[in-house]
C-alpha cells in the first residue's frame, strides 16, 4: 500500500474530512484492495467458506460476505463517535513522543522483524506441545470452534503471547522512554474514562445482538466464573500485547515517520490484522483455502485495529482501547461461552 507522507490540507466539516481522506493515496489503495479481495473470495469460494467458525455457521454465504463491510460501517461510525466526544480536547502529539525519524525507522524494522519471529516462534510451539498454533487469538476466540481448546492450551498461549509479546518489548523499551512516551500515562484522566464507558457500551450493545445468543444461554452461575475467567485470560493473551506491542511503541513511531494521521490509522489495522495471520479457523491446506483464509483474516481485524489507532491517537493513551474496545467487548462478552466449555464450568 502506497502511504502519503505529507499531512492533507485542513477542512472543516464532515465534508471536508471526507473530501480529504478520499484524496489520500493511502485510503484510496485500501478502498481498491477492500474490493479486490471481495472479487478474489467470491472467485475462489463457489458460494462456500470453509472456515471452523460455528457463530457463523447458521448464516448464509451472502451473509457472511456481507459481515466484514457491515462491520467496517460500524467501525467508522465509531470512529466518528469517538472524534465527536474528543472535539473539544487537546489532542497530544504522540510523534513528538518518538525518537528521530533514523532511529524510529530503525526501531519500527528492529519490533517488526521480533513481532514476526514471535508470530512463528507460536505457529512452531503450539504444535510441539500437542495444541494448534498459537497467534494473538486462541482457538474458537470470537467464532467458536469445533473442538474448544484445554485448560492447558489457554493458559499456555496466554503466558506466550504475554512474555514475547507484552513484557519483553515494554522492558525493553521502557529502559530508554517514559509511561507517558509509550502511551500508557493519561493526559486526561476523567475525558478517557468517559470515552472508554461509551465507546464500551455502545460496542457491547452491539456485540450483545450479533453474539450475545451464546452468552445468554449461560446459567448466571456459569456467567459468575466464566466471565472474570474471559476478561483475565484474554487480558494477559491478547489484550496487553496488543497493546504494548502495536499502540504503546509502533504507533507514535508510525505517525512520526508518515507524518499523517490516516496513514497510521492504516498501518495500525493492518499491523493488528497481520498480528492474526494464522487464527483457529485459518485453513492453509491448499492454495485456496490460504487465499481465502489472508483474506478473512484482514477483513475481519483491519477495521478493529484502525479504531484502536484511532482511540490512541485521540488520546494519546493506549489503555483507552484497550477498555474500551477489547477487553470487555468483545472478548469477555463474546468469549465467555468458549472459556465455559473449555475449562468444563458446570451450569450449577
């Protein structure tokens, strides 16, 4: 994808900032690479997905192509909530939080390349021990899956990605710049908290009605263990290394070296998607089920990963979506169901 350096004239307006992202290069090529994959999907597919994904299982083929662009809608009418609740506030400058262009540039390379050797060191380990391989979501995250993963697996992937994803990079890079350079100090304590509780509830209420079936079907009893149970394994597993990893340390480094805002909120959706190339449902035993599998894979977590970067660069505090727009929802509202099977919690 072809990213713009230089920051777009200003405009005021809905209008104008329409007018201003559709001249951007960057958003232009997404647009095109959005439909191609479409083109590409209903090529391959013959009416047929073949993902492990039992949420989507009852849906129809058109239903299921139609899922990702609906998503993405809700995605930006998110994003435009969360400019309407920050208008009023002073944006910190989270590129003059980064170090020199030469050594960001070198710092970006140096955290990919790591990020991409731990993406493997997953794909490899998981497998040695007897599970599927490890990626920033566990088996059934989301979508179920046929065969929901052991107690031993959980907690093995979550300890994995926490270590090589979470804690190695932040005491790395907390040796050289502050909490508040790597996005985890608030400039605005009580602005966050009350972005953090609507974007929450706004994204659980629609998490509830596309989801909430599983949930619901739970005795309160398993919903009493099951859901502490979700929201602190998915903590430690995929919420703070997502964090850490991409909006803490990539994304100010992101902005630093394109010097644009649309271009960042690009890079850090597909950083985030390319953090879930190999996901439970992921089928790479053909060329065609690998096409169709990078695909979904981008479909269903560029749009996530934008408003993550958007929430960070608004506030200049990563903790915001990590509250706000995973830990809670959709992890523990959708994942309760999986972690009630997987660890056997009994309905009474």
């Amino acid at each position: 994808m072809t990213i713009q350096a230089a920051t777009p004239p200003q405009g005021r307006g809905p209008g104008g900032v329409a007018r201003r992202l559709l001249g951007h290069r960057g958003v232009r090529a997404a647009v095109v690479l959005w439909a191609a994959g479409y083109v590409v999907v209903l090529a391959l597919a013959h009416g047929s997905l073949p993902f492990d994904r039992p949420a989507m299982a009852a849906l129809s083929f058109a239903a299921q192509m139609a899922e990702p662009t609906l998503g993405l809608i809700e995605i930006f009418i998110l994003i435009g909530l969360v400019f309407l609740l920050t208008r009023k506030r002073v944006i910190p400058d989270i590129a003059a939080r980064a170090p020199d262009r030469a050594v960001a540039w070198r710092e970006t390379l140096m955290l990919l390349g790591y990020a991409a050797g731990g993406q493997v060191g997953g794909w490899i380990l998981g497998p040695l021990l007897g599970y599927r391989p490890f990626s920033f979501h566990i088996a059934g995250t989301l979508v179920g899956c046929a065969v929901p993963p052991r107690p031993g697996e959980v907690w093995t992937w979550a300890l994995y990605n926490f270590t090589v994803f979470a804690a190695v990079p932040y005491l790395a890079f907390r040796r050289r710049y502050s909490d508040t350079q790597l996005n985890l100090r608030s400039t605005d304590r009580a602005g966050d908290l009350r972005l953090i509780l609507i974007v929450c509830t706004v994204e659980s209420a629609v998490e509830l009605g596309a989801f909430g079936k599983a949930l619901f079907g739970l005795t309160p009893r398993q919903v009493l263990m099951g859901a502490p149970l979700s929201f602190f394994v998915f903590f430690i597993g995929t919420v703070l290394p997502t964090m850490i990893l991409i909006y803490a340390i990539l994304l100010p480094r992101y902005l630093k070296l394109t010097g644009s805002t649309a271009s960042t909120v690009l890079l850090g959706g597909l950083t985030y998607a390319a953090m879930h190339i190999v996901e439970g449902w992921s089928l790479f035993d053909s060329p065609k089920d690998t096409a169709l599998s990078l695909i979904f894979v981008l479909f269903t977590y560029f749009g996530p990963g934008m408003i993550k970067s958007v929430l960070t660069l608004r506030t200049g505090n990563a903790w915001v979506h990590a509250l706000g727009y995973h830990a809670i929802a959709p992890h523990t509202i959708v994942d309760t169901p999986l972690m009630v099977r997987s660890f056997g919690i009994a309905p009474s």
